[in-house]
C-alpha cells in the first residue's frame, strides 16, 4: 500500500537528512514538569486581552498555533494585535530545552508526520493558543491610519482567550464568498473578520507601492486516504484571503519588532534577503525584451521595477516563465545580526518575531525583545553578545535549509508513489524547468513534477540555452522553454531516487 511505503521512505529520508525523531530524556522530564492551567498570580505583569474578540487562522491540520490576531477600530483607523505564543516564558536559556529546540532550530513537516522543535507538551499543549484556553502570549499592538500607514506601537506580554480556532477555508467561505452557512455560524465575530479583510487589504496596498515582490508561490497539497492506504491526490495548495490576512499582519508586527529593535541598538538576528546577482538580472532582462517586457536596471535593481514585471505578466500566458525565472534569479533569504534589509519584501528592517513554537530565530528575537523593553540591558547568557548571536544565526540558517531539503525529498517521493499506479497514462503539462539533461514537465491535473531526459527528445539533437531556458533543436530549430504546455506519458517511476520519468 503505498502510504506504508510513503511512512517508511520518509523514514529513510529522516534519517538521510540526520533529523531527530524523538527528545532526550531529560528534555522530555523537564517538558512535563510545566505547571498547567494559569492562576490568577500567573496574569501579573501582563495585559488581560481574555474579553477581546482574538482568533486563530490555520490550516486544517495544524495543531501548534502560535499566533492570534485581533482588530479593533478607532477614530483614526484601527489597532493590530497580534498575540504570539510566549515560549521564552517556559524555555529558559541554557536549559535543556532550549539546547534541544537550537540543536533542531526548526521543525519540519512530512505528509504522514511532524518533527516539532520543541516537545509535545509545549507546541501542542501549554504554547499552543487553542480556543477556549487562556495562554500566555507576547502582543505587538500596532495602530493604523485610514490607508492602513502604521503610525504607533507598543510591545507587552499579555493574556489571551481566543474566541476560534478558524480555517482559512472557512474565513475565505465568510470574506470571499460570503457563504450564509459560515456567516452564520460565526455571526459573534463576523464585523471582526470583516474589519481584519479590509485592513489587511490596506495594508498590502501600501506594501506593494513600496515595491514589495508579490510571488503567488503553490505549494503541494498531498492529501492521504488513510482508510484505502493510499494517496488519495496531490494538488497546489489554496492561496485565498485568509492566508493573505495572515501575511500582512505577521509581516507588520515582524517588521514592527525589527524597527523597535533596531533602535534599541542591542544586537539582534535579522530575517535578510540580499539583492539579486547583477549579472542573473540582465539575463533576466534579455529574456524579458525577447519577451516584449522591459525592465527598468539603474546601477542597482529596485524592487519596485521586478514587482512591475510581475504585475505586468499577470495572467498571461508567459507569466509562469517569467515568474519561474525571476524565483531563481534571487538570492535566499537566510538569518544574519547584519541588517541589509529584506529585498523581496522591500523592507529595510525585517526579522522573525511570529512562530516561536517551530523557528529557534523567533524564540531568540522574543528575548532580545524583553531587553530592549527593558531599556536595552544585556542579558546574562552568551547570546547576549554579536558574535554568539551570529554564530547562532548561521547555525539557525543551515538547520532551516537541511530541513526544506528533507520536506522537499518527502514531496518527491510522494509524487513517485502517486504516479506509480499511472505508468503509461497521458496528462497535459507545463514545462516548468529546463536544463542540458532535459525538461521538468509539472502535470496540470496534478501538482506534481517529472523529467523528460533529453536522450527521449528523438526526433533532433537539443542544444539548451541556458539565458533563454530553453532545449532548442539544431535541425528544425524546434524550442522548448518554461511555460510551454505540452503533453506527456509517465514512463516510469524511481521510489529509491524518488524520480518520475515522462516521455512527449
């Protein structure tokens, strides 16, 4: 049945990528030993948010929420909460703990499983900001003009009661399509979602004036059909409303706590995207005036001109070339105590402060946060200072790395097992890479991804043109290049290298 090969090949990988599987003993005692339910005498310190309508938006099969949100109006706009799992509470530096949840830094999530950073008992339980519960969270509140400019914040640990624990299939049946049933049941907190949809709105307007790259990048949605031990399908993953509410307002209060930080002059880990390559760029821009597009190359690229591109090509029938190529023509956004500044977010100041439950770098900026509220003191321990910091930063970034590896191979292998049982059917696709060995071919039915190897193309002899990412043929000068739709056979599968082959 392939999910028992689905279960033991991304055993295999887990073990490939050399990622733990289970906590020390010691890790696991010191998880248990957190008292539960808060008491009155845990509320001091913090501000009481428990009569606030605050909700959480997930994904249908998350289980850590580490963020909740809520939206009030004032005379002059609106004030952002955004309440985040206070983890830093419980996981204390040098602790046994915090020592496991930096040597993973991440969690990484499989089909059939999740490896959390930190123990059940904190990311499912105590941290996790489930309905009903009264948690422990740290608030970055965020006040908005009319056309969503942010003009205050303040930063404070706090108590919450979220009122939901929401999908974003159900906020997008209630904002986009306003379906009665979902109105309906949720008719307590209805002018609060709304009032959330048209903030958020204002607020991405204002982030893509600046120039901010607005990718719609799918990801696999591989949907397990436990009772039949198979897979039941893998699909692009919904992007609607709801996750874009999300978006916007994890990016403002991460930038928020960025600025707040950078001011304090303390030293801190950055969430950094640096410029793209010159040299990818004008390739990119030969490609684009072969195209019938221009871009617009000073002595630097802004981010303002590719968001322009992007905006230009939407909904047309080249926009998954030049998407695609634009994708790969930026750098990776990795954790540095440098500030450069976020490119693809147009952003000068941007960090990690929203997922503390499965990213190391958000525990450390909660910390960092504390000091500078509390006037910029140094901490005792050894991260305190820049040079730890950015040893930890650079540990941080490979763990992330390795780890969407690992995710990556385990959507590999699911796509081979799917495909195995359709071995000699036809499917229209999208070329979606193309390289000196062949063409990667995206199915349209499905989302996944197979090569056609140039040794199949027969009918001439390919030469690949890298800038123009095309296999061009010598005789009939015949071109295939991303974007073009084409039609193919699954010939075959590789479960041991998870690789589908596709024959025109």
């Amino acid at each position: 049945m392939s999910i028992d090969l689905l279960k033991k090949g991304i055993s295999n990988i887990v073990k490939e990528f050399k990622l733990a599987t289970s906590f020390p003993r010691e890790v696991e005692a010191e998880a248990r030993a957190f008292p539960g339910p808060l008491t009155a005498q845990d509320w001091e310190g913090r501000v009481d948010l428990r009569a606030e309508v605050v909700v959480t938006i997930d994904g249908e099969n998350a289980r850590d929420f580490d963020d909740a949100v809520s939206v009030s109006e004032t005379r002059d706009g609106f004030v952002l909460k955004v309440s985040i799992a206070d983890v830093s509470h419980f996981v204390k530096p040098g602790t046994a703990v915090d020592r496991e949840a930096y040597r993973r830094a991440t969690s990484t999530y499989f089909p059939d499983r999740v490896l959390p950073m930190l123990p059940e008992r904190l990311s499912n339980d105590l941290c996790s900001l489930v309905p009903h519960e009264e948690r422990r969270t740290y608030t970055a509140e965020m006040a908005f003009d009319v056309q969503g400019r942010r003009t205050a914040i303040r930063f404070y640990r706090s108590v919450i009661k979220s009122r939901a624990r929401l999908t974003y299939t159900e906020v997008r049946k209630i904002l986009d399509d306003r379906d009665e049933a979902a109105r309906g049941r949720h008719k307590s907190i209805l002018e609060d979602l709304e009032r959330m949809g048209v903030l958020a709105e204002r607020i991405q307007g204002r982030r893509r004036a600046r120039g901010s790259l607005d990718f719609d990048l799918p990801e696999s949605s591989i949907e397990l059909d436990l009772a039949q031990g198979r897979i039941d399908k893998i699909v692009k993953a919904e992007r609607n409303k709801a996750h874009r509410l999300i978006e916007e307002f994890m990016i403002a209060a991460n930038e928020a706590v960025a600025e707040f930080i950078a001011e304090s002059r303390l030293p801190s880990v950055y969430r950094v995207h640096q410029e793209p390559d010159p040299e990818r760029v004008r390739d990119f821009a030969v490609l684009l005036h072969h195209l019938g597009y221009g871009l617009r190359l000073g002595r630097r690229v802004q981010p303002g001109a590719l968001a322009a591109v992007i905006e230009a090509v939407r909904g047309k029938p080249e926009e998954k070339l030049i998407n695609t190529v634009l994708l790969r023509t930026m750098a990776r956004a990795v954790y540095d105590t440098k500030n450069v500044g976020h490119f693809g977010l147009a952003s000068e100041c941007y960090t990690h402060f929203t997922s503390p439950i499965r990213r190391y770098p958000d525990l450390m900026v909660h910390r960092i946060l504390t000091q500078a509220l509390r006037g910029g003191r140094p901490g005792k321990h050894k991260e305190s200072g820049g040079k730890r910091l950015q040893e930890m930063a650079v540990h941080c970034s490979e763990r992330e790395r390795n780890s969407q590896k690992a995710e990556w191979a385990s959507r590999d292998l699911a796509a081979a097992l799917f495909l195995k049982e359709k071995v000699g059917q036809t499917f229209d696709g999208i070329i979606s890479g193309v390289t000196k060995f062949g063409l990667f071919v995206e199915l349209i039915p499905f989302f996944v991804e197979g090569l056609v190897s140039i040794k199949n193309l027969r009918d001439d002899a390919y030469t690949f043109h890298e800038k123009a990412h095309a296999l061009v043929g010598r005789r009939k000068k015949k071109k295939y290049q991303i974007g073009m739709p084409v039609t193919v056979t699954v010939q075959g599968v590789n479960l041991e290298k998870r690789w589908v082959d596709f024959g025109l």
